[in-house]
C-alpha cells in the first residue's frame, strides 16, 4: 500500500530520515509524492505533525534543494 501527500516539507523530512520516495506524480500543476506506506512512515509521520522531530537543520535545507531539484528536473 502507498501513501501519496502534496505536503513538499514532510516529504523533505521523509527523505532526510531515510524514507524512500517510491513516485513522483502530477498533480495539476502541483506535484503528489508517493511513499510505501508501513510502520515507520507512520511513525516519523506522526512525530513530525506533533512537532516531536530532531533533525540537524543544515541537513533538512539540504534535503529541500535536492527535493526541489528534483522536481524541476521531473517536469
């Protein structure tokens, strides 16, 4: 089962703590990021909702420029 959501800093969270984004979809002119749903997806889901994250900031910046190279270089 897959988990798609528009929303572009939790996917960057995602990436940054090691969450595979599976798909790339479009969206209108927004894009849908595709992730393999289970267990730890949810639960780095719920931490980064409930404001209950730890991530180094240089590092999460970084995961923003590679996810928005990402998708200029999709379209």
């Amino acid at each position: 089962m897959y988990v798609e959501t528009q929303d572009f800093y939790l996917t960057a969270y995602m990436r940054l703590k090691g969450i595979e984004l599976v798909n790339l979809k479009d969206y209108g002119n927004r894009k849908l990021f595709v992730f393999e749903d289970g267990e730890s997806f949810q639960n780095l889901r719920q931490q980064y909702y409930w404001n209950n994250t730890n991530v180094d900031a240089l590092e999460y910046k970084k995961e923003i420029r590679k996810l928005k190279n990402l998708i200029v270089n999709s379209s």
